[in-house]
C-alpha cells in the first residue's frame, strides 16, 4: 500500500511514471535498471541530508524519459514529524534537485506505527 500511495503522489504531481518502452536502450536490462534506482537513490539521500536526519528515498524503478525520481522522507532536523520532498534526477547531467517541504502525514503515506 505505502508503494502504491507513492506512485499516486507522483502521478498528481504530474511527474508520472513513465512507459518503460519508450526508455533509451542502453539502460534496459536489469542490472542496468538497479544501477540506475541505487544512484537516484543515493544522490536524492545525499541532497536531503541538509534538512531531513537519515533520509529515505522512494525511487521510481524507471523514472521518465529524461529523469529519474524518487520521494524522499525522514525526520526533519531539529524539528519532529515527518517530512518529504520530491527528488528529480537529471539522466543527462546527473544533477539533482529537491522541491518543496511536504508535510508527510497529511499526504497520508507513512505506516501506522
């Protein structure tokens, strides 16, 4: 369920998940594809550290055809609750940039705990 929540979140955004067939060839197999989500991955975590303590990206396996996108969550630093941020990955550049402060409860996303 916390999958499916997150892919409609990305949907509503109008990020979308994209058609994995109209993808670039050269990143089709499946290793490719895990090599592809560890670094979206990796590089969103490291662009939340600033505001979020031990960030948790969410990333889309596939992303569209131009970037790769995750949801990053976590605690926020000095501060309580839960906060996440949409993390959009540039295939081209390999730039990341992280958007606006999402209260994570009211999106209605996390376990119950």
């Amino acid at each position: 369920m916390h999958r499916h929540a997150i892919r409609h979140i990305l949907a509503a955004a109008g990020l979308g998940i994209g058609c994995w067939s109209t993808l670039p060839a050269f990143a089709s197999s499946g290793d490719a594809w895990q090599d592809f989500a560890a670094e979206v991955q990796g590089k969103c975590e490291m662009a939340a550290r600033a505001q979020i303590e031990l960030p948790h990206a969410v990333v889309d396996p596939f992303g569209s055809e131009s970037f790769g996108m995750a949801l990053v969550t976590g605690k926020p630093k000095g501060a309580n609750g839960y906060v996440s941020y949409f993390c959009i990955y540039d295939k081209k550049t390999k730039a990341v940039e992280l958007g606006t402060e999402l209260e994570t409860e009211r999106m209605g996303i996390l376990p119950d705990e």
